[in-house]
C-alpha cells in the first residue's frame, strides 16, 4: 500500500479521485451482492443472538460483503492500483449459464441429467477442456451428487427424468 503512483506509466493527475479503477470495480461489485443478498432475506426474521431467525446468517453475510465492498472502494481512491483490463467474459457466461440450465433442468429432467448436463455446460468456460475427462467426471460428480443430497440426505430431489424412480 503506497501512495506513489501506478507502475503502468499513468501519471498520477491523468488518475482523478479514482486511484485505483480495479479495486473500484471490486468494491462495488461486492455492495451489489451485499444489496442482492439483503433483498433476498429480507422477509426472513432476525431473531436474536439468544434465538437466531432464519434471517441472521444471510444478512450477517451480506453485511459483511458490504463492508468490505465500502472498505475495496474507499482503498479505490486512497491508494493507486492497477487499471481495468479487458474482461474475458467466456467463463463467466458458461458458469453462470450452468446454474441457470440447471435450475431449468431439475424438475423435467431430475439431477442426474440436469447435474451432468450443468457439468458439461460449465466446462465450455475453458477452451483448454478436454471432452472425455469433462464426460467422466460430469458422471462422476453427479453419481456423487444423487447419493449425498437424495439418498444421505433425503432431499426430494427428482434423481430421473420426469418422475421416472426406479428404486
């Protein structure tokens, strides 16, 4: 933490308030959660430290989250940083996308098609993937997955297409 101006060149007037445009960027991605997670358990009750509600745990999180979303901006214009660079936005889209088929894929399909299909989708993020390994190892974390959450568990989770429970 130095007060001296950024390696890459920019003179520190050209920098403005914003010292640091990356730590910037950080921070307030992290207030977004803070806010996403505080909307999400807002109706959940907090109850008290001698009787924790449902809605201690996320808000606490996401309190947290906030603080050190403030903390990453504030650090933004106090010290200098690196800059914004280009964003890769292959592996976001692809992970992000996996938790969105899968959370349309659960019910019609059950885990053990939606689990594996997330799988596959999530590796296109690296184009450096290979198919055989991501096709073992999708079986594998999903066989893993039907007999933690279903079976150790005794979630109801749908493990077959369409209701289909051979068991």
């Amino acid at each position: 933490m130095t007060l001296q101006a950024p390696g890459d060149g920019t003179p520190p007037a050209e920098r403005g308030l914003v010292r640091s445009p990356h730590d910037l960027a950080g921070g307030l991605f992290l207030i977004a959660v803070a806010i996403l997670g505080f909307a999400g358990g807002f109706d959940l009750s907090m109850g008290s430290l001698s009787e924790v509600g449902p809605g201690m745990l996320p808000k606490g999180v996401a309190a947290l989250v906030g603080l050190f979303g403030i903390v990453l901006v504030a650090r933004s214009m106090l010290f200098f940083g690196p800059g914004l660079e280009r964003w890769a936005w292959r592996g976001p889209v692809f992970v992000l996308g996996s938790f969105v088929l899968f959370g349309l894929t659960i019910d019609p399909l059950g885990l053990a098609c939606a689990g594996t299909l997330a799988v596959i989708f999530a590796s296109l993020a690296d184009p450096d993937t290979r198919p055989l390994e991501i096709i073992v190892f999708a079986i594998v974390i999903t066989a893993v997955s039907i007999v933690l959450f279903k079976y150790l568990l005794g979630l109801p989770i749908p493990v077959f297409p369409f209701g289909y429970d051979p068991f």
